[in-house]
C-alpha cells in the first residue's frame, strides 16, 4: 500500500523533471532550416518495405547497388560498412548478380545461423543460414557481429582493429577458406566506392 501511495507522485516528479532538463516543449514542433541540415544530423528511417536515408529511397525487398548499401551502411554500422560491403561482394556478388541465399534469405554475408549473440535473422535455413526480413537487417546483423568481433579483439590484442586486420582475425572464425581471405583483402585494397 505504501508503494501505490508514493508512486503516482514519483511519476509525476520524474515526468516534470524529464520536460524542465530536456526543455521540452510538448505539443509545439521546432522547425530547423534545410540548409542547416547536414548529412551526419539525419538517420536511416525504415518504414514498412522502404527505407529513407539522406536522398535515398530504397526499396527493402529488392537488394540495392553496393554504392548505395554503401552509403547506407556507413550510417547504420558506421566504421564497418565498407568491410561488410567487401565480405557481401564476395560473399554473394556484385550488383544483379547475386546468390541464392541473398536473393532467396537477403543473406548477403553468407552468415550462419547465431546460436548465442543477439541477432536480426529471422531464423534458419535447412542448410544452417541465417535469414533476414530484408538486405537491411542482414546489414545491421553483420555490424552487431563485428562489433562483438571487434571486442573480442580489443581484448586480445589492446587495441582497435582496422578492417584488414579484422579480415585476418574472421578467418578461420568466420569463414576458414583461404580464397575468401584473399579475395575479401583484395576487395579492401580495391574499394573506390564514396
């Protein structure tokens, strides 16, 4: 009884408290000027099948340029985008040519099904292949992975690794084919997409 006393004027306090610090105003919209508006200030928006970002309008059930994941990516995952688009190019092909599993899943990693780290993948495969509700979950989930790589190489190493390093500690965790090395390095070396 004395919780429920004390609760409703706690909630009170807490909701004031929220609107004095944050300077909220409720009900009215702040109105910003286009032209202060920088690319780094907007935000990936994903609503129903699309997704918005900056002047893009992609559609999430039809997998998009790698220049346009790119672009993408480099918001959604940060400093991990331009590694994930060089494992998806080997991974699954380059722009209309890609596998069945990315085309099918929208797995474009070649990523297996995650048995213990929080993941976006809808499930399995019958083959053990995660699958994603689109190209964008595979992306999110391909950052999530390396993020919690990236970690476990601090750890091992004390230091932050770059992405070709982070290639070389995937190998044999990730994919153990010494082709999928090389050519992933090759497309690193090679990456000229802005």
């Amino acid at each position: 009884m004395f919780k429920n006393k004390i609760a409703i004027p706690t909630l009170v306090l807490l909701f004031l408290t929220a609107a004095a610090v944050g300077k909220s105003a409720f009900g009215t919209e702040v109105v910003v000027p286009v032209s202060n508006i920088k690319t780094s200030d907007t935000s990936v928006v994903v609503e129903k099948d699309s997704l918005y970002y900056d002047t893009l309008s992609l559609s999430l059930k039809k997998i998009p340029t790698v220049q346009n994941m790119y672009t993408v990516g480099k918001k959604a995952i940060g400093k991990w985008a331009k590694l994930f688009i060089a494992v998806k190019i080997v991974e699954s092909g380059n722009d209309g040519d890609n596998s069945i599993y990315a085309r099918r899943d929208f797995n474009l990693t070649g990523m297996r099904q995650p048995r213990a780290r929080k993941t976006m993948s809808l499930g399995a495969t019958k083959s053990n292949y995660a699958t994603f509700a689109s190209w964008y979950d595979c992306m999110v989930d391909f950052g999530m992975y390396l993020n919690g790589m990236e970690r476990a190489y601090k750890r091992r190493f004390h230091r932050e690794p770059n992405s070709q390093e982070m290639v070389q500690y995937l190998y044999g965790k990730y994919n153990s084919h010494p082709v999928w090395r090389k050519r992933t390095l090759y497309v690193l070396k090679n990456f000229n997409l802005k």
